[in-house]
C-alpha cells in the first residue's frame, strides 16, 4: 500500500509551539515515527508538508496513491480546495488530528 502523508500550515514547527497542546515532539520525529510504523506494516508512506495550500492540492491531484493522511492544520477549517481535491481522490481518506480540535475553539471543531 502507498500512503500520501499531508501535513499543513505550521506543523513543520512542532516542537517549538504550544508545547501543552501539540506535545513536545517535533516534525522530523513524527516523520521517522510513521515511517517506521508503516514499514512494520509493509506499507510505504510518501511525507509531505506545506505551509502553502495549493502545494497540498497539488500533491492530492497526483493520484498516484491508494490513501491519504491529511492533517491539513488550519485548513481544517476552511479549506474546500482541499475538500474538493480530497473528493476526486477515490481511495482511502483520513483526517488526523494532533490536539483534539473539538475541546479547543469552537472554530477549529468544524471541518470542512
């Protein structure tokens, strides 16, 4: 199985933002650890993040992938170019979430 991994806006910096609410680890952290998890698993995983929206678009309309990973940050919550993009994808989607985006602000508990 190959697996899109997308990170959005601003996770490219965990580690150093909001430590109580994001953890301690940091990207390149969270990378080795899916991509370790995925090759236990005999999956491999293609990693991508972008602080810029149309580059997460972009890498969704290759196709070239059996599911998708997306946390798309704040996109999360107004994005519908990811939502459209994510839409044409006909295989396996997966929202994620780092914090839990329903016990923070309210605007950050809607997806679109």
């Amino acid at each position: 199985m190959k697996i899109l991994v997308l990170n959005g806006p601003n996770l490219n910096m965990l580690g150093s933002r909001e430590k109580s609410i994001y953890g301690g680890f940091t990207y390149d952290e969270l990378r080795e650890a899916i991509e370790r998890k995925c090759l236990e698993k005999g999956a491999v995983a293609d990693l991508f993040q972008s602080n810029h929206e149309g580059d997460l678009v972009d890498r969704i309309q290759r196709i070239d992938y059996d599911a998708v990973v997306i946390n798309a940050g704040a996109l999360t919550h107004y994005s519908y170019s990811l939502r459209d993009a994510l839409e044409l994808f006909k295989g396996l989607k997966i929202e994620v979430h780092i914090s839990n985006i329903f016990a923070r602000e309210k605007f950050r508990s809607r997806s679109v």
